[in-house]
C-alpha cells in the first residue's frame, strides 16, 4: 500500500485539471497572462510567487530543525549530493541538449540554463509524498541555494560560451547577475524557510509538540499541493496558448528533460543505495538530484534573452514536464522502496 493520502493518490488527476482550466482561463481571458505578468518579484509573476511561497511554506514548517545538524555533520552525504547536482546533473542536462536540439540553439540555451538551476522549490513537494527526510531535505536546497549563488553565473558563461568554442562551434554571450540570483533564491528560499522555522519554533513553545505535529499540521499540510494546483493553473493561463501553438517544438523540449529526470534520478537512487544510505535519505537525495529550480531558470531566460525568446519557451515548458514526470518518480521512489529497503521507512 502507498503511503499517501486519497488527495496525493489522484495528484496527476488535479494537475491534469489545473492543466486545463488554466488553459481554459487564458483561452477565455486572451490578456489574463499579461495582466497576471505585468507585477513581478525577483523576475516571475506576482500571482505565481504567491504559489511559490504558498507550497513551500507547509513543507517547510514540518522540518524538524533541531535535528537538522546530524545531516550537516555527514560529509560523505553531503558530498554526494554537490557531486550529483554541481558536476553530473550539468554536465548530463549539457549533453542531452546538444545531443536532442542540435539545430535549434535557442531551446539547448535554455534546457541548459535550467540544468545549471538546482531545484530549491518543488523538490520539498516530492521528497514529502516520497516520505524522504524533510530535514535532510532542507539541508540539500540550503547547500543548493548557497551554490546557486555562488556558481550559477560562471557555470552558465562556461557551458554556454566556453565549452561550445571547444567543440567547435560559436558560443552564446550570456551575463548574469549575482544579484538577482541571491534575490530570487532569499525570497522563494529564504521567506518560507523563515517562516517555518518561526511557526514551528512559536507553536511548540506554546502547545507542545504533539498537538504542533498532531493537530496543526495536518491541517496545513495539504495546503502545499494546493499552492502547486494553484501555480500550474496560473502558469498554463499565462503560457498556454503559446505552448499550444508549438506542439513540435513543446515535444523537442521536452523528450530530453524527460531523459533528464529519469537518468538522474535513477543515478542517483542508484549511488545512493551502493553508498549504503537508508531509504530517507536515497530520496532526499534522488529528488534534488533530479529536481531545478524553474523559477530561476526563466527569471534569468526572461531577463537575458526576453519574455518572446526561444530561452524563455523552454524555461516555461519545463515546469511543465517536471510536474507529471516527477509525480511518476514519487510512485517509482516507493515501489522502489519496498524493492530496496523491503518496505520499512525509517523514522
């Protein structure tokens, strides 16, 4: 039996739902995607970062901080996730471009500069249904975000300007700013974080333990796949029509992202169960392995090559593809448990 709830059980039936009344909405209200666009924070819609935030919060107040040192503590651990997100994931998303989209240079910009974003956002939804360790979880994505800023505008000129030149062939200029990079990832990282931590560390203080993880959270952990429907509905009114109008070239992008998901996260799954890790732990670190954060992605798309460019197309359809796929590998990570681990998942 799975170890979801009747809501989790039907998750691709409600986003197939959001799917269509988000198109549904953009069909009948042609200037909704332009008005929705037209406020932003850090780069993305207004609307959209309130989904963020809204999914990431209820994740994030069930991370049990004071055991978080543990995992700090574990540098194998550690080691093997950066390995996995900072060396193999780029390297794998560089390749599956060129290899997929050799004629179509403005989708390979983009698949890459989605490679070289991390996920620091919807991984926390699936590592959840997966029951890995959210406290392992939060970790990843901190590491991640650090990284993020750290990296990701010198990896983005090096696969994008540098080593194309090696292979021959004329590289993309591309500048990106620190910046908005710490911006984006201090608002959707950093805001619901904060927030988690001061709601989890209130609530015990003043009712205990037992009523904060009997008592309020479940009633604000489905909340989270609320803030996901929200966000794809959102996203398909904005975005629809165009994905609509280019169904070949949506099918380019999206056949290596799936190869993407699927090499990495069997990669990682894989390492991680040769390395001897529990079960919460292989799937913390499978799913931020697999997982990228989107949101920068199309921020940094959006801003260095524009909202109409072949970057941005391929940063939007990416999300898009990650739900589905994603929700396929949270039913393969505990069938694959019970495979592996013989069914037990630890506390």
């Amino acid at each position: 039996m799975l170890p979801l709830s009747t809501l989790d059980r039907l998750l691709p039936v409600w986003i197939l739902a959001a799917m269509a009344l988000g198109l549904g909405l953009g069909r009948a209200w042609p200037g909704l995607g332009a008005a929705l666009d037209s406020v932003q924070l850090a780069g993305v819609s207004v609307p959209i970062a309130i989904g963020l935030l809204w999914m990431m919060y209820p994740v994030l107040a069930k991370v049990r901080y004071e055991s978080i040192g543990a995992h700090v503590r574990d540098t194998r651990l550690l080691g093997t996730s950066l390995v996995l997100n900072w060396i193999v994931g780029p390297i794998v998303m560089f390749v599956l471009a060129w290899v997929l989209l050799p004629d179509l240079p403005e989708y390979r910009n983009g698949l890459i500069l989605i490679g070289l974003a991390r996920c620091i956002a919807m991984v926390l939804i699936w590592n959840t249904l997966a029951c890995g360790s959210n406290e392992l979880a939060a970790v990843l994505v901190a590491l991640n975000s650090v990284f993020q800023i750290l990296t990701y505008s010198v990896l983005g000129y090096f696969f994008l300007a540098v080593v194309p030149g090696w292979l021959g062939v004329e590289g993309t200029a591309i500048r990106i700013s620190m910046g908005a990079i710490a911006r984006s990832v201090g608002i959707f990282l950093g805001v619901p974080l904060l927030a988690g931590w001061l709601t989890r560390r209130t609530l015990v203080a003043r009712k205990g333990e037992a009523w904060y993880e009997g008592t309020f959270l479940p009633r604000i952990g489905p909340t989270a796949l609320l803030g996901l429907l929200y966000t794809i509905v959102l996203m398909f009114a904005m975005q629809g029509d165009r994905i609509v109008e280019s169904p070949v070239d949506v099918f380019r992008i999206a056949v290596p992202m799936v190869v993407y998901f699927a090499i990495m996260f069997g990669v990682a799954f894989a390492v991680s169960v040769r390395m001897g890790f529990d079960y919460p732990t292989t799937a913390s670190i499978s799913f931020t392995a697999a997982g990228n954060n989107f949101e920068l992605a199309i921020a940094v798309a959006v801003a260095t090559f524009g909202i109409t460019s072949g970057e941005a197309l391929a940063a939007v359809v990416g999300p898009l593809i990650e739900v589905p796929v994603l929700v396929l590998l949270v039913y393969a990570s505990l069938w694959a448990r019970g495979r592996f681990f013989g069914g037990a998942v630890p506390a």
